[in-house]
C-alpha cells in the first residue's frame, strides 16, 4: 500500500555532538519519501541547538526516529530540562530505559531497544525541503515552512510491530505536553499562594490556552494573585479561571457552572492587553495577545454565600440501583 | 416507610376563578405531613395571580397536583402564555390531553386522566407556614420562606404507578424551562441578526445564566450586537458566547475552544455592570449584577483566518474500526 | 417654468407580481427629465424584493408614485409588516382607502384615488442610471449610486392639486419612521421592564439614533436593562438615555436636565463598542459603531434624592396673567 | 393680603468695614415676618467674609435690599471680582450707578437710587434663625439650615414700584451667573486652544453643569484639552460637549445632533471620576463627582466625513412665503 | 583651533520692525562657517512673528547673538509676554539693562552692554538652508529641517569674555524654562484649589512632561481637579502627581514614595487618551497623547492613615556627630 | 545613662527544637527593661514556626541576640530558605562563620564568636506583652500589638564594641531585603523574558514596593509579561516600570524620563485591581491592593524612535576640566 507523502510524529532523538547527552522530542515528521524525511525543528528547543554544534562541525546529524512504546516513554520524553533524557524517561518508566546499539552507527548512538519501530537517518544541515501544511494543537492548519530533510539510512522493528502515532490537533497531541505544564503552573503558584490545590489544563482550551487553578483561599486578592501569576508562567496560557477546593477543575461544566454562580465580571475578570503569547493563536496578533482570567471563587467569609447542593451520604447509601434498574440495564451503567 | 417531611415538584394546576382557564406550573411542594402540603407560589407568576383572586373571593383554592406523565406533559406546562394550558400540552403531546373529573369537586376542576398520580388539595389563602430550606437551580439551598398551606382532599393513582420527580437543582430541573428560553432568545436575537443558526442554554450555566449563540456573520458587529439582545431578552441570563456557525453549541468544550482561539478580551468582550439579573445568582447584589459577553466568532474576511483541522470524509471512510480492534471491544464502543 | 433634474420623495406602490399584495414605501425618486425617473430602491426591503421577481418574469414592473394625501396615509405607509399596505393604511386614516383602476394598466393596478397627484410609470429591471447625491436623514449627503429606471406612463391630478414633498434630512423626513421605531422600541422593553412609559426618538438624534426612555423604576439595574434593549432592538439606535417619569422624553432640555443632575458617568453610562450600526453614520466605521447609554434616573430609595421644584398648584391656580400683562401682550402668548 | 413667610432674592448690599468697599450679591432671604428677615449668606463668599469682619468687630451689620432694577445691574453684580461692586454695575450699565444716602444710616451706607424697592435692615452675628427649605439652582428643594437674621430698618420705594425677583431654580435664576461663567471659560479654553469660538452654558444643564464650546479645530487632541480645560476651570461644570464651528452652541439640538452623528463614545467620551464638583448636584457625593465631556467634533481630514446638508442660498431667497400661504398666517410667523 | 560646523544656544534679540519692541529668546543657532549661521525660528513664537513683518517689508533682518551674562538675564528672558523685553531683564536682574548702539546699525538696534560676546548679523527672510539634526529637550534627536541663515557683520567681546552656551538636552537646557512653567501652572491651579503649595517640574520629566504639585488638602476631589487642571494649562505636561503637604516635591525619591503608599491606581489614576500634547515627545502620535495623573494623597479624615515616621527633633538634636565619627571624616560631611 | 524603654533590631538567633537547625532573622526586638525583652515574631515565618514547636514541648525558648557584626553577616541571614542558616551566612562572608558555646546552654546553643555583643535570653512561649508602636519599612508607624517576652540570661561582648542598630523605615532598613527579592524577581522573569538585564527595588518604593526592570526586548508584549510576572513573584510589589537597556534602574531620575518619553498610559499602563499586597501599605484596603505597572520601553522597530542625545566619546575625552577650572576647584569634584 503506497500512502504518498505524509505526517508522523515520532520520537525524535538527537545526540549534543559535544556533550553526549541525548535529547527527545516529538517532533513532526513529513514522510516526502520512502526514505527522504523533512523534521520540523522548532528554533529555541534543544533540538534545535544540537542541530548548530553539528552544523558548525560541518557534519551531517544521526537522528533516531523511535515510534512505539510505552507511555511513560512519551511523558518522560516532554520533560524541558536540560539533561540526558534517555535517564529521566528510565525514571518515568519506573526501571532503567533499555538502549541498544544503532544499526548505522553502533555504540557510537543508541536507540530504545523495546520501540515498535525504529527508524535510523541522516540529517543535512544544508538542505531545507518545504514541508506540507499541518495541523497545530490549536487545531488549525499552520503555515508551509521549509524544514531540515534527512536521508533513512536503517529500519528495524518488532515482530507484529504496531504503529503508534499522534494525531496533530487531536486530544492525543494536546494532551502530551499538560502535565509538565500543571506541575510547572502549580509549583509556581504555590510559591505564592501556598493554598492552591490543583491546575488542570483542559483539553477545551487545547491543553495550552486556558489553565482551571482550584484553590482554598485563606485570603482575598489571592485568586487575582493567581490569575497574573498562571498568565505569566508559560506564555500559551491566555485565560486563567480560578475556582474553590469544591469545585471540580477536570470538569468544564464545574468551572462554568462556578463562572456563573460565583463571579461578577465588573470585579471578578482582568484583562492585560498586550502581552506576549503564542503565534499559533490566530487571534493574536503575532505573538502579541490579550490575556485574562475570572475569579470564580466565593468571597471568604461563609455568611455571604449560600450553601451547595449537595445529597447527604446517608441518602445516596440507601440508594440501591438494583432497587430501581432491570438487571440488564445496570450491567451497561 | 415513613418518609418524614420531604420536598416534591409536581405539576400543580390551578383554575382561573374568574375566567376557568387552567394554569399547569412546576412547583415545589413541601409535604408538611401527609395530608399537609406547603407550596411555593413564586409572585409575577400566574398561579400566584389566581391565587389572589380566590383570596379577593374569600374561597378556598383547589389544587391538584399531577405525579408522573408523558415527557411533553412537563414541556408543553413550561410555557408563559397566558392561555388554557392543558389545551397546549396537547399540542405537544401531539393529541388532546385526556382529562377527567376530580374526585373532590366533579367536573368543576378536571384532572390529567394518564397521571400516574393525582393529588386534589384544598389550599387556605390566609394561613401561611415554613417551608423548608430547598434546593434552587442555581444548585445552591435558598432561604426559608412562608408559603400557602393546603389539605390533601384525595389522591387516585395508576395500578403500578411510578412516582416522576425533578431533583431541584440538576439536570432535569434545570433543562425544564430550557427549550422555552433558547426559543425567545432565538427570536429575539433572529429579528435583529437574521443570520443566528442557534441558541443553547448550556446545562454548565444551570440552564439560564449562560447562553451559547451560533451565527453565520455577515456583518461586523453582529456578534456584539447579539450579546446585547440575548443579555437584555431574560433577565437570568449573565454569560452569552457568539460562536460561528462550526462550533457546536451543545458542547461545552467546542465553545471553549472557540473562546480560546477565536477571541481577544480587549476588544471581544462585553462588561455591562448594574444590569437586573436574579437574586437567587449569589453573586448578584440583590436583582442588580454584572453582565457580559465574549464574541468568539472569527473575522469576516477569510483571508485573515487559518483553516480548521477536519479529517477529509474520505479518509475517515476509509477507516474501519473492525480492521483495528477485536470484536469484542468493537461491541462496547 | 423648467427646474431641470430634481428628487422628490413619493409614496412609491409596487405590487407583488405572485401574491398580489401592494407594498407602499415613501422612496427617493430622482427625475432625470420630465418623462425619465430614478427610483432608489433599498436592498432588504419588499420593495426590492418584488422588483426582483419581476427581474425573474422578465417583465418591467409597473409603478405609481402617489404625491399629496392624507398624513395618516403616510404614516400607515411606513409599517414595515409584510401586508397588503392599502388596508393598513386605511386603518391609520379609520375608513377604508379609495382606490381606483390606473389608466395604463387598468384594475390590474389600483391607484390611490384621494391622491393629489399620481404618476404612473413602467420600470426596467435591466436599466441602472446615476442617481444625483441626496441628502440623508442624517442630515449629510450621502454617495451618489446606479439605480433602477422608469418611463412616466401617465400623469393624473386634482383639480388645484397641492404638491407634498418630504424636505431629505429635515424634519418631515426624519419624523416619517419615527412612531413605528417607538411603538417596536417600546414593546420590546416593555417585555423586560414593565414599568416603561414611553419611548421617544427625538428629532435632536435624527429621529434613529438617539432613544429617550421613560420608565417607573421599580428594581436597580432595568435602566441598564432598557439600555442594552434599545441599543439592540433597532440597528440604527445609538445612544440611549434612561429617565424617570417625572421628566419629559418630548423635551431635549429636560432629558438634558436629568442627565445633568441624575447621573455619574463611572456608574451610570455604558458604552459597548463594535456594535452594528448605520452605515449612513459618518463617525462609525462602515457599520460597525460604538453604541452607548446613560441612566439618568434617581435612585430607588426616595430618602436619598431631593425632591424636584414644583409651583404647587394652588399658587399656580391663583396667578392669573391678566393681572399682569396688558391684554394685547396675552393675546401673543 | 397677608402672604405669611416666603422667600425673596434681592441684590443684598454689604460693605467691607474695613475696607468701605461695597459687595453686591444676589442672596436668598426669608422674610420669616414683615420686619424679620433670614439671609442666606455662602461661605467662601465675599459677603460672608465681610459679615465676619463685623462680628469680630461686635457690631451688627448693615445691610441693603435693592429689588427691582436695570437688568445690567443684576449682571454687573454677579462678577466675582474683588473690588466695589457698584462701580462694577456703572460699567455695565453704561453709565455710573446713582446712589444716595441710606434713610438709616445716612452717607455712612449708600443705596441704588433707581431700585424700585430699597429695604435697609440690621443684621445680627450672633443669631441664627431656620430658613424654611428653598429651591436650589439644580431645580430641586435644598436643605433646611440655620443663617443669620436682620430686623428691618427702613423700607423706601418708588411711585409704582414694581417687584422683581428671581424665581428660584427657574431659568431667570440660573441664567444670571451664566455669562460671567461662560466668559470665564472662554478666556481658559482660549489660552490653550486658540481656535475656540464660543462657550454656552445651555439652561438645559441648569446654566452650570454643562457646557457646550465650539472650536475651529487645527491639531487632533484639542478637543479632548477643551474638556479637560473646561472640567476644571469652574467646579460646577460636570459634562462638556466639543462642537464644530458649523454647530450652534445655542441649540441643544444641534449639539445633540452633533453627539448623535460625530462622536464615537470608546474614543471620543471622556470620564473622570473622583473629581470635586458641587454638593448642590443630588448625584454627587458630596463635593466629589464623576464629570466627562464628550468630543462631537469632526476629524480633521475633511476627506474623511460627508458633507452636511444645507439648502442653497440661491433656492432660498427664490422661495418667498407670501407666495404659499395666505396673508393672515403670514402675520403669525 | 577650527572646530568645523556646531551649534551654539545665545540669546538672540529680534525687534519688531513696527512697534520697535526688543524680543529676546534663546535659540539653536547652527555655526555653519565662521560667518555664516542658521538660526531656529519657531513657528508660533514672537521672533518667527517678527521675521514675517521684515518679510512683509522685504526687508533682510538684523539680529544680534548675545553670549554669556549675568544669570537672570537668561530667566528674564525666558517670560512669553508680549513686551519689549529688554525691559523686563532689569526687573530679574534688579537694575536697568544697560545697552549700547550696535557696531553694524548704531542706535537704531541696540546691544546688552555687558554680554560677553555680542555677534551681529542680517538674516535673509528668503534663503533657508539645512540645520544638521540636533538634541532637543527630551534628550533625543530631532529631524533636520530647513531654517533661515544670516550673515555676520561684526562681533565685540569684552576681555577675556567667557563662553557661556546651553547644553541640549541637558539640565541647564531642560531647566531654564520650568520657573516660568512653574508659576503659570501655580496661578491656574491656585484658582481652583486655593489650598495649592507648589508645582515643581522635576529634571526626571525633562522639567516639561511632568508636573509634581503639592496641595493641602481640604475637599476630597481636589487631587483630580488639581491633575485635570495641570495637564490642559501647559500642552506639554503629560503626566501629573499630586502629593501632601508633608512630601517634597523637589526630591523625586520623596515623591515616588507618596505614589508607592498613598495611591490605589483603580481609583487615584486618571488616564485622558487623545490630548494634545508635544511632537516632541517620541511615544506620542504626532501632537495626540495620552496624559494621566496620579493622586498620591492622604484621605482627608486623619483616622483612617497611619503617622509617617518622624525622628524627633529632641532626639536629633542630642545626636551629635563629632561624638561619633573622627574629626578628618567629620569635615567630608 | 537610663535610656528607658526603647527598641532595636539585633539578628535573632532561634534553633528548631526537632531538628537542630538554626534560624537567624533581624527582628525588631523591644527592651521592655534592663532584663526583660519582647520580641516581633511574625506569623508565617521560620522563627514563629521553631516558637510554635517549644510551645507544644512545653519549654521555654533559648534565644540569641547578635548584635554588630560583618555587613556579610546581615545579607546572609536575609535568605529565606529552610536550611541551617549560620551555614548560608558563611557563604555570603567567604569562610566559615566562627561560633562558640553560649554561656547560658553550652554546646547546646552556639553563637557568633566574631559578634560585637551577644545576649542570650529565655522567652516564655505562655506571656505576651504590648510592644511600643514602631516604624515599619514604609517609613509608618505601625501599630500595637501583644508579643512574646525574654528574660535576659547572660550578655557578652567584645573589648570596645560598637552598637550596630537598623533605623527602621530607613534606607538601612528597608535596604536588607532588597538584594534577596531582586534575585529572586531576576531569576522569575528570566524563566519567561530571557532578555532581562537587571531587577531594581529602589529606596524611593521602600524597597519593597516598586520595582524597576531593564530588558533587552526581542518581542512586542514582553514588558507586559514582566508586569505581571513581576507583580505576582512577591506580595509586596506593587507598582513596576520596565525600560530598555539604556536605562539606569539605579537611578530613579533616568527611569522617570523613560516615563515621560516612552510610555502611552493608555496602552502601556497595566492596573490590576484586588490583589494580595501587604496590610503595611497604607492604602491598601487590608491585604488587598491595586497593583499596576508601566511599559517605558521603545518600540522594538528602532525606525520608529530617534535616537537619545550621547555626547561622543571623541568629545569627551577631549574634554579636561583642569582646561577649564582652577586646581583648588577641581580638587573638591
């Protein structure tokens, strides 16, 4: 079956040519070819730089494309950290990663040795090839580019080998990069307001555009604290919405249902203008953008503010679905 | 069993002393004891204004109160015409309503003949008494209040009958009096934006502080312009989200997502302060609360818009979920 | 005496070539020479809707411009229903309108037969010509455009028939609309905030773009209410000013008064930019236009406001100008 | 006819008993009996400074009522100006003011010759009497407070005198400080924006809390410094509308014209709030008000807006009354 | 030594060629050869209005460059009233000017006698040459432009006579104006806000953008009058701090320390979009600036602000330095 | 000599009783008599945690007061990390800090050998007296509260020792802190605007307040992002001025200019109402506070702004004042 050119997004690795440290990335990968790949290399990431120290050595890039594997492999793989990656993603995994020799370059570079597949090419640091329109997390085409073309040198693979990919703008793909964020936003919030509980990014706001922050507060004016402290700690974050330890930050309808019930947007909603945020948004203008966030929380003192509805244990306990449902019916809750 | 006092919803009609017309509304009915109900007549409302008039009367109100019937029963009672409403309730069960005479006052009051349960009551327009503290849909406990008292005079059931309530403050209180909103809304906002596609009442806003409206644009400022008219049509709603004529209104997370790529809060956002709302928003102060409005639609001019990610018809037609996954994770998709 | 092109304002009747219905509108009508009309027929009205049916017949399509008649004719004229408009119009004037077979086409078009003057012409559906610049009811001249054309079929009169013309701009012209705006204006509130009593578009605003609403308060926050409903139940309205009843909505000076001594700009005016307006307003930016309001009524709470001047009525009754002026001064008064 | 306790407002007359300068102002009085009178004296005024002097002197103070006089003499007496007011109103009369001796005091106070009625009265420092409640400027009743009393010395009158007063929150009220305000604003505006043609006070915002200032514009932003210039050179002034030169300040109408066809409120309305006004406008605060000024005034570029309507003066002078309507309503015009 | 082409900022002397009135001014004169100068007329200052009359008259005009003299000379200079002033100097300087006839025209123009180098020459009123860019008070760069050029006719120095010149752009530059600012800004606030007790236009604000004014405070409201007034009496100033009494407003640490603990910027900060303001300024648009104020006072009521901190004056005074610090380091102090 | 009373700021001394760590943290400590100390513990910080340990021990708590010392000394103790901290303080001296056993528990508790005096007390955890109103760093007196109190064990000195105090709400006070936030501003905003170049918190804000941030920008919106990035780092910031690099954020004068000439308040102005400031800041309404910042950055495209006036290195260094001043001057610069 001849697919014609087309996307994939493995893991890419690349070695620091100086250091010998290894990076990881998911990276787009347009198949032009059976054995001609463009990658997209994102100026300012790792890739990237490693990409120069070859290109200043006059030397071509060994790049290992790993495509299939186990979970943690791809969580650990999105850490930002400038460290040997293969090692962290061992810690995400829970034992040690196991690597083995190259086919093309032996144990000059390694490759994971329990990836589906295993894709081994040579990047030129002279040619630039265009790569075909594709799809953003923020779930529109983005622009043709001309992207750095690499040469398939070696393919192995295992027995019954599945082809695990991303599907670029779909929750897969937005959803990679989250948590890394969640614990980047939360760290960073707690550090100010020490009573934050949790930060989800949903997947409504493609897992980059808006943050939920849920906190107890123990002050007012912490939510607002909040609000400016998620806007500036990664600049895709563009609406930040904080809620009360009750309310369920993994739920969109909770939030909403607290922006409703909870904030009034004379008081409640800040807007800072003209703020540095992504290009991928179109509504940006370049990476100029307006930001803003709601406090949806309840004001502190408790008399002001009416009770949830809540169904007392003691009624839910008594509540035997069997009491109500046929039994074929219950088997498909 | 001895249930103790306890909270119901059902339908209580009450006649036009004057005129013989039939009001049918929802009400909450707190069962004293039981053969002594309190019901929560709302003022502005009709069943309140006859209320008045038996009062002018020095007479007794009968009540019946309806417990279980069709789906369109409870639709077509949600409707505020001032009109015979079980004449309208037949339009939409889609034949006329069945009725019968009451066992109390014979063919001077007529009751709904399939009710699975049917309570005739006899309430005193002097005596007033507490009625617990109740779940409001805004999902949070309203105060006590004192509420008209009736005597239970009668109650005649199916064989088998079942007993349909509304759980105040979910989902199926909430989305009652829906379609009838999203229906004015849709008329109002049509008569000055011809272009509007649709209008949903999200279940996230309980069902009357938010409103999400599709158009397809044909004119800038249309979308403010919406915003104005929805905010301004019923007074419950605070929160309207425009959107394009892509985005599903009936999904909380595309609308987010519109909200995250399609506007700027500098300019795409409506704040108008001071605006009557509804006191039961405990946000609100009193009647007077905040409002406001995002316009998440895109420019006019296609050209200054990326392409949303859509996976061509063909390919997904191409793809079949049986050539993937064995049959029997086929059969719990 | 020959006055060379001119434009003239006629109540233009057109008939429905498939229903049959008439539609009566007070039209531009520019006469290139003494046989030769422009007609400036409005996209999106009825008028133009017809003229496109006989576009698809291919057949001209016959009209009668109607000059002088009774004011209840033309107020009966600007309804904007989707009706045989004679009837209307009879209504308006309280006996049914004489109508009389036309001399070119017969009992196939009716002509007004209390009409001062009747002009009867044929149209082409093919044939623009340049309209000369005309003045707008904005009171600024508006573009000069290509319009459709006609050929004067027949001329029939009084006997000492006066010539009525609308003044473009002026008040007569500007007045024409106005009832229909105030009465839609006013339902539309009165569906929100019962306690309106009157709306007036006053000549000062050009008789569309300003508002000046009266109400009897009786919740904070409806004049917001009304605000935002004026500003959206008409595209032409602008501005909105809110009273209380005991100010005059006919009199400039004592709406300018409340606005004086009845309001804080930082609370009590809303501006809501990017709304859709008239493109006719030479400061919005084609239709697109900041819309605004301001509440000019006294708090709720009497205590807090002081109370108007008044003469009471036993002085004022006990004044009499004769005892003051001599009688050939009271007889100017 | 016994008319029991009113109010008046004559020209009261002060004299400094230091400097001999005489202070004219036109001052409420009560007249609580036929020889009792209660002074409505202004801190920070002139006439409150001089009645100090005298109480530190412990001597009661002698004082004047001119009523009923030439109508410059009321202008001249409203200039603020700290010199002998009498020789002030001589300049405005046009000639010097006649003055003889007092009937009370003889040389040592002189009165106005010409003034209808002249009533010379002590004034006590020590005694303070209740003044019944009055209107104020703002056309609403102030309140009740405790001001000086006088016993009527003297009351000398013409042959046939006639009575003139001002009649509390009328336009005759409002409208005598108006042109030293206007003036005052005049020469402000003047010397920052040198193109000002005119200021008016219109009666409609009560001669004091708007102003409406025509401009012939030569730099963008000099309308935004007219408002600010005007807010503050006079505490009562509140709002300010900017016209054009083609826009007759005289006319509400067609300032509001102006506001209804050149000014965009997100850009061309200002507010301040927070600034000090007048504790006699029932909106503010006390002393502190939100005030704002709206720029009516076209862009500079004369390309960028459409030409206003104006019938040619050619067709005007052709078009002759006497030739439309009949001899005796010609006289009427 | 040939310096080559530069700038030199005398005080140059113009006199009106009707009226005979001396004007001096400090102006840019660019050396372009040993004799041959460029002098910076501005349009809309007294000398450019002279330089017409000459003009007028077709006549060449003489002007005499006056370089180095007694320092109030300068300040005396530097008045904008319409007056001969020369005359005005000797006011500052505290005796009469002393002049004498000019080597090139004799008494027909006279010279300051004790100026240290006097330069005369005759400027064409046709030829204009370029003046290369120079510093201007803001302390950047303006544009070249095309200025009138003269010819030098003689130039007399007294012994030894020192070179005094203007530094663009530097304090000595940026501050010869601000006293004359500074009591304009004084009077025109004074007659809003008696309670004023300086204006300062500090270096930092190039002694023309900002305003510091000190009041004490006896309304609230006076602080937003008192930004209002300062930003319309001089185009120039954009920014506006008031402060107490108790801050000096001479030191700018004291001042940012007001803004720092008594302003709240949602309240006390004004912002006016769209002034007029200076071309000057590189952030605005042409002459159209934002100007805004910030209101660093107290509140009026004493209880509601804690006490500054005060060393107090017994303790001060019983600190003696030389019981602490060795009698060599004492005299650094 | 009797100082009665009085307070000082010694560096205080406490060991966590758990796990032997020692705290040092300059406390305002109040010398109720010879013996007898009562000390400002803050909530929420390190000391008041190892007090609230003792307590629940039930023992007194040893403390150490060092009073003079290295100024390293007093910078290392600033840091706010959880670590032994005579360690840190080492670091910051360059060799081991010297610590010797207490005379009052030995080895138990150490203290600073190289201190000019040393006392050791035992402060009860159960007594709580009034401590004197004291200045805060905002250069106010605060206000008075009940603390814990000490009885002086022991005190020891060193030969000649000098008495080194902190002068609250001096520059020596509010100064100790600044170095530890700046760092830590620093490094917050590095991790989103890689091109900051320096954090300033100068006197003027009490070093506490204000901050000053120079970047070198490389896109449009990052002045913003170090707005909120630097308001949300420390509760106490409150206002922020971003400027380029040529800007001085040492020198309140030359961030001032790039106020006056760099920034448009209606664009670049940031104002965040509702956050959690500090409860010492006096217009703050308890913890909660406005914050705000200014963009007084250039444009990044350099063709938009000119260039600031440098005088050239060529010229300066041509330039010798003894050319120009005599010797016994010059020794004095």
């Amino acid at each position: 079956m001849d697919l014609g050119p087309y996307l994939t997004s493995p893991s890419v690795w690349i070695k620091d040519p100086e250091t010998g440290m290894t990076n990881c990335a998911i990276l787009r990968v347009y198949v032009a070819s059976p054995t001609r790949l463009v990658v997209s290399f994102v100026p300012t990431r790792h890739t990237h730089h490693y990409f120069q120290k070859y290109k200043a050595q006059q030397r071509n890039v060994p790049i290992i494309l790993a495509i299939g594997h186990h979970p943690a492999f791809y969580i650990g793989a999105q850490t930002k950290l400038l460290v040997d990656e293969p090692a962290i993603i061992g810690g995400f995994i829970g034992e040690p990663l196991e690597v083995t020799p190259s086919e093309t370059w032996g144990k000059e570079i390694m490759v994971p040795a329990q990836a589906e597949i295993v894709v081994e090419a040579e990047m030129s640091t002279s040619e630039l090839e265009i790569e075909a329109p594709f799809g953003e997390y923020t779930r529109y085409y983005g622009r043709q580019a001309r992207k750095p073309a690499a040469e398939v040198k070696a393919i192995t693979r295992r027995r019954d080998a599945f082809y695990l990919d991303v599907m670029p703008g779909h929750a897969d793909h937005v959803l990679l990069d989250a948590p890394m964020v969640e614990a980047h936003l939360f760290n960073r919030i707690k550090s100010v307001v020490p009573g934050v509980l949790g930060v989800h990014m949903p997947v409504s706001g493609t897992a980059r555009l808006h943050a939920y922050v849920q906190i107890r507060k123990s002050n007012d004016g912490e939510a607002k604290t909040v609000i400016a402290t998620a806007l500036c700690s990664d600049y895709h974050v563009k609406h930040v919405i904080v809620v009360d330890e009750d309310v369920d930050i993994f739920d969109d309808e909770q939030v909403l249902w607290a922006v409703a019930t909870r904030s009034q947007w004379d008081k409640d909603l800040v807007v800072i203008p003209g703020m540095m945020g992504t290009s991928l948004d179109p509504s940006a203008n370049g990476v100029v953008t307006a930001k803003g966030g709601i406090d949806a929380t309840k004001p502190l003192d408790p008399g002001r503010f009416p009770q949830r509805i809540r169904i007392p244990e003691a009624v839910m306990s008594r509540v035997k679905l069997e009491d109500y449902l046929p039994s074929d019916m219950l088997r498909q809750v």
